[in-house]
C-alpha cells in the first residue's frame, strides 16, 4: 500500500542534485516528489553521528569558491571551518610541509626548499594557477583536452612533482592515481582550490544536504523508496506501487541511472574505501591534509577532521580519517592492521594505542571523468517528453556540478511545463 503522490513531478534520487532539482521548481511553484532508495537524503554526501564523533561517508570537503554553492548555500549557518592552504606531505620516511605560496608567502619560501618539487616546479605552479584562473568556467572546459598526466607534463613540472604532489593529491580528489582523468576536471578542481577556502561544515558534510532539503516543503523527499522502473505516466516502486506524474527527473548515480534508462553502456565509476580512528591526543595540531608522497603503501591521504571542525569529536579525543584510494580485496579488519602498520612506520609505536572506529567502503564514489568532458554549464537534461536527468550520469562530478545540473534539469521541466 502506499501513499500515492499528487506532485507534478517525480525525482528519483534524494542526493545533491535531486535536491536542488526540487528547490528550484519549488521556487517556481511546481510540485515535486523525491523518491529516495535509502533512509535519507544527501546521496554520498551524508555524515553519520555515532558517540559524539561524525563521520562522513568517506573523505569530502566543500569548496568554498564553488559559484552554485555560493549562490544556494547559507555559510554563515554551515559554520565553516578551513582546512590550511597547503598539506604534509610523506616523502623518503619524513613529512615536508608544502604551502600554497600565495595564501602563506613565508610557509611557501621555506616549501621552496623541500625535496618535493624542484624551483622552477614551484613557479609552474604559479604558470598553472595563471591559465586556471583566465576566462569563465565555460572558457575553461573549452581548453584542448588530454588527460592531468599529459597536462601536467606538458607545462613541464618534473616526475618527481607529479609523483609525490599531484598523484596523491589530485589523485586523491578524482580517487585516480593514475591521473587519467580529464584534464578539464583538474584544471576546474585546481581554479576552485585556488579561489576559496576548503572546508568542513561543523555539522559535517551531511549538513549541506540537510540545509537544502529544509527549503522544501514538508513531506518533499520520501525515503526507502527504491524506483524499479519508469513509465510513461509515472513509475513503480520495487514495492510494486505505482505513482503517477506528469514528468520524472533520474537523479541518481550513475550505474543506477543506465539501469533505469535501459542504458547498455554502463558509466564505470571510481571507488575509494575510508577508516576511522580515535586517539586522546590530536594527531595534528593544525588543520592539515596528509599526502602520501612516497608512492608504496595502502595510504594515499590523512587527515584529522576534529583538527579542522572540533565538532567531529567529543571533548578530549580526535578523529582521524585515512582514506585508500579503490577498494582493496582485503577483508575489513586485515586492512586496518596493513593501515595501523604503514601509519606506525609514519608516525611511530604510539598508533597502536588508536582505536579503530569503522569502515566505509563507497563502490560508486564518482564516475571515471576520464576524457572527453563536455562543458557542463550548459546542456541538455530532457531524454524524452516528459523524462530528464541530472547528476553525474553523462555530466561532471564534483558538489559544484551536482548541484548546477538539478537546478538546470528544473529548468528544462519548467519549459516543458509551458510549452
């Protein structure tokens, strides 16, 4: 039995997109209904709470400098906490601090002489932030396209720059050491880490979601209603309810929205597995990310949220998130203790003292992005009369593009509605 729907439209998927898809026709005075397969909105982007501490489904921030973020997101309510402009990063068994120069010059003069990158690597660096902060984001996705590792060797930065900055740390964002990916993406990912801050809301990375769904009306998004199939008129639950609708907007993940679609080629998407710790003592004082520059290791990052928003830990203990890029074949607890060893070799034999909290495996953490990207400020998001999409399936991932293409898919519904 069910509770039927009287909306106008229908949006399958309760996470970033779909909630931004209902917002806008919200403000526009369309009704809409969001049918969520889990037991709450945000997708990927949720943060669970258990015994004071929080822990987001695997390692996210929020770019601050993300225009549609900007644009719908109240900060000021999400207090913001930053992380440093810079990171350690682990290379030849000790940690290098490697600023961003034009944030923090006297950090960035003294990085100047890490063994991390050459001089004239750090002044490339100044030539890629040149090329990524020239033009509109359109602009940008219209530059030659190759993969980041063609890119950046192309403007020249030597292998071990790649090896031990970029690989772990854009490899990390797109959870692609092999930095296959577009370099359209990178260069987008680098214009916003270069432009803004990079944060933790105090609620974590859940609150963002929340804050959109609060905008809606009560009873917007239903949850644990997984779609099994679209129709013309509507669709029907896997419960076997049907809803009807004038229109469907798919805002789903990828793989999920070629089943619905009947779509045979099936987005690849990339994985990446997350553990959680606890220690009395802040493993960082600083709110410092912690790359993997050393290429050997299941570790690629770490960081310690607490250092960045004290709200992710209750009072006298810190949490540390260690994140691997894939999902390793092992089971969960042979991977904490390959993990514990790797960090004991970094940080000493007090790691054995750490309690291990949990483990978060996420199989479809983002699509490949692999090239060719096409610009996604703009686009088409209706398939059929009557049927759209919006998320990452054919488009690019990142909460920027997650929330620009569920307020573009409303628009492509509000001018249908009036033709």
């Amino acid at each position: 039995m069910g509770m039927g729907s009287n909306a106008d439209v229908l949006i399958i998927g309760g996470g970033l997109a779909g909630l931004c898809c209902a917002l806008r026709l919200h403000q526009s005075g369309i009704s809409s209904q969001i049918l969520e397969a889990s037991d709450g909105v945000g997708g990927r982007v949720r943060t669970d709470k258990v015994e004071g501490f929080f822990f987001d489904r695997g390692f996210q921030v929020l770019l601050t400098a993300y225009p549609e973020a900007r644009r719908v997101l109240d900060y000021d309510a999400l207090g913001l906490r930053p992380f440093y402009p810079g990171a350690l990063i682990r290379h030849k068994d000790r940690f290098y601090r490697f600023a961003d120069p034009w944030r923090h010059p006297i950090d960035g003069l003294l990085g100047l002489f890490t063994p991390v990158g050459s001089f004239s690597d750090k002044l490339r660096v100044r030539k890629l932030r040149g090329r990524v902060l020239t033009g509109s984001l359109s602009d940008l996705y219209n530059h030659p396209e190759t993969t980041t590792l063609q890119a950046l060797r192309n403007i020249g930065f030597s292998e071990g720059m790649i090896d031990r900055f970029f690989r772990p740390f854009i490899g990390g964002v797109f959870f692609d050491p092999t930095l296959g990916v577009s370099s359209r993406m990178f260069e987008f990912g680098f214009r916003m880490f270069s432009m803004g801050d990079t944060a933790l809301p105090s609620g974590g990375m859940g609150a963002i979601p929340e804050q959109i769904a609060a905008r809606l009306p009560a009873g917007s998004a239903r949850t644990e209603a997984r779609v099994e199939s679209i129709q013309e008129d509507g669709v029907t639950l896997k419960s076997g309810e049907k809803i009807k609708s004038q229109a469907v907007v798919v805002a789903t993940e990828g793989p999920e929205a070629a089943r619905l679609l009947n779509d045979k080629e099936k987005p690849g998407s990339r994985s990446v597995t997350c553990l959680y710790f606890e220690t009395k003592e802040p493993l960082l004082s600083e709110p410092l990310l912690v790359l993997n520059g050393e290429g050997k290791g299941p570790i690629n990052s770490l960081c310690c949220p607490s250092s960045v928003a004290p709200s992710y830990a209750p009072k006298n203990k810190a949490l540390i998130e260690v994140t691997i890029i894939g999902n390793p074949d092992q089971e969960d607890k042979q991977l904490e203790s390959t993990v514990r060893a790797q960090l004991t070799e970094w940080f000493g034999p007090g790691v054995n003292g750490w309690g291990y909290l949990r483990t978060y495996r996420i199989f479809h953490a983002l699509p490949m992005q692999v090239p060719p990207v096409s610009d996604p400020t703009s686009g088409s998001h209706q398939i059929h009369p009557g049927l759209f999409v919006c998320g990452e399936y054919q488009n690019s991932a990142s909460i920027q593009w997650a929330m620009v293409s569920g307020r573009q898919a409303a628009e492509s519904v509000i001018d249908w509605f009036q033709k």
